[in-house]
C-alpha cells in the first residue's frame, strides 16, 4: 500500500514540476511595459485603447496581447532624498513637499513607500509602511551630512526593489552632484530597467542661483529617467516644486500596462528597445525605453566559462 503511496507521490511532484516550469516560461516570454500617456501640456490622458497604440521593438512591429488601464495595482515607492551639504539650505522646502506628495498619493491598504537619505552612505529613515503620518515624521527627522554618491545610493535602492512584485517606483530629490560614486549613471539605468524600476528625478538646482556644472547634473538626471520610464522635472520655485510632486501624482495613477511576445525568439541577453507609439501625434507616451532578453541556460553557462 505504501509503494502504491510512494509511486502516486512521485507521480504527483514530476507532474507539478512540469506544470510550473511551463507557467514559468510562458510568463518569461510575455514583455509587459508600464506607460502613461500626456497631452502637450503634461495631463495624462486616462480614456485610450489597445487600438490607439502601435508597439516596435528594435524596429519591428509586435502585436499587443494584453492592455489594460492600471488603477488598482498597488504601487511600492521609495523616495530617496540627497542630504549632501550642497542642499542643506533647500531641505525645508523638501520635506514639506514630499510630505505633501506622500499624502496625496498612497492609497492605505494598497501602495507602500519607504524613506531613505544619502550623503557619503544611505541611510533607512523609514521602512515600508502606508501609514502617511510615520512617513511624515521620518520626513521632518530629515537633516543634511557630508559628502554625495548619488549613483551608489540610486543603484542600491533600485537593487532592492527587485524583490518587490509590485509597480515600483524610486523618486529621488538631489542636486545631481557626483564626484565619488563607484557606480556610474550607465549601470543605474541597466539595472533599473532590468528590474523595471522607474525612476522620477526632481533637481533642486533651479531653486535658487544655479551651482556650476548643474546643467550637465540635470542632464544626467533627465537621461536616467527617461530611459527608465519615469521624469526628469527641474523646478525653479517652490510653487513648482510643489507642481512637479503632483504631476507625478497623476502619472502614477494614471498609467496603462501592455504586454506582447516577442518576435525575437533568441535568449541572448541582450537589449531591446521598445518604442510605444500612440496614433494621435498630440500625445507624449512615457515608457521605458526597453527591457533585457532573457537568457538561455547554454549562453549563462558560456557567459561565464569565457575567460
């Protein structure tokens, strides 16, 4: 009676294996984006379908398989704010509008944000948690330190969203200086778009006289946020400050999700750009701007045999 046991148990773990190796496979085929889409003056537009949009990838066209507006997906946000001594002086105006933000834009019971500050280290002023009032508090504990490294601290916190099944989303508030980081703007954007993490970056440079060398800090800034799916917002006032937290707001309720299958069958590793195109040249699309291949077995295993 026991062997009979055995060999049905047997039978029963090779079948759920077998079931959840095809599950896996077909979810890793399926390329899913997150988008929004605005009008010219930066209003979402929240009414459109599948039949408005064409996708591309490396050039080609793909046939959408799934669409939908995302207005329920719990959403897991980090914001990451630079206490470098350059900013010191623009912290109060900081904290009051990311306090702001953070009331305005999480839903209890459904999205989760968590607070961290960087100077010359990163430091957790508040784990995740949809209680807007402790946030808040770790907000106003916030203080300015030393030194700044941007990347690294970008590059740490999008390393541990991996872990999140959610809609992630890293908001950083920074000058953009960067003098010391071991980690480069290139490998922020790699890994953000391999963990499809968006990233929104807000330069405080514009807030009063502009410090040298912003201009090519905002721009580094507005290029990782691009290419990730997310904004780069320079405000020149507090007003706009303000402004920029609730456009942001918007975007992220106000987002549609499309998924589609490759026509690229290779598991080579490699980048693929991805280009949604809406059919009424009024309107902008934010997406990111591509996602990573999966990689065969075979090309793991010779990636790391080669010398």
């Amino acid at each position: 009676m026991s062997r009979y046991l055995s060999i049905a148990l047997v039978a029963l773990l090779v079948s759920t294996e077998w079931t959840e190796e095809q599950r896996i496979t077909v979810n890793v085929d399926l390329v899913n984006i997150y988008f929004t889409v605005c009008n010219k003056k930066g209003r979402p537009i929240v009414n459109l379908g599948r039949d408005n949009f064409s996708v591309l990838e490396d050039g080609k066209p793909q046939s959408v398989t799934n669409f939908s507006r995302e207005t329920d997906v719990p959403l897991t946000l980090a914001v990451l704010v630079d206490t470098s001594g350059s900013v010191r002086h623009k912290l109060p105006l900081e904290r009051d509008a990311i306090t702001d933000f953070l009331n305005t834009t999480l839903r209890p019971g459904l999205d989760r944000a968590t607070i961290l500050t960087f100077d010359s280290d990163v430091q957790l002023r508040q784990d995740y948690t949809d209680d807007a009032a402790l946030l808040a508090t770790a907000v106003r504990g916030i203080r300015a330190g030393g030194g700044t490294r941007l990347y690294d601290a970008l590059r740490f916190v999008v390393d541990s969203l991996n872990s999140h099944d959610d809609r992630k989303v890293l908001i950083v508030v920074t000058d953009g200086d960067d003098k010391s980081s071991r980690h480069s703007p290139t490998e922020v954007i790699e890994l953000a778009q391999r963990n499809n993490v968006a990233i929104y970056a807000i330069s405080v440079n514009g807030l009063d006289d502009r410090p040298n060398g912003s201009d090519a800090s905002d721009h580094i800034l507005e290029t990782i946020a691009l290419e990730t799916g997310g904004l780069g917002l320079f405000p020149t006032k507090l007003k706009k400050l303000t402004a920029d937290f609730d456009r942001i707001n918007n975007e992220l309720h106000s987002r549609y999700t499309l998924a589609y299958r490759s026509t690229n069958p290779n598991r080579d590793g490699t980048f693929r750009r991805v280009e949604i195109i809406s059919k009424n040249n009024q309107h902008a699309v934010h997406s990111r701007s591509g996602y990573y291949a999966p990689q065969s077995i075979t090309n793991v295993i010779s990636t790391r045999s080669s010398p």
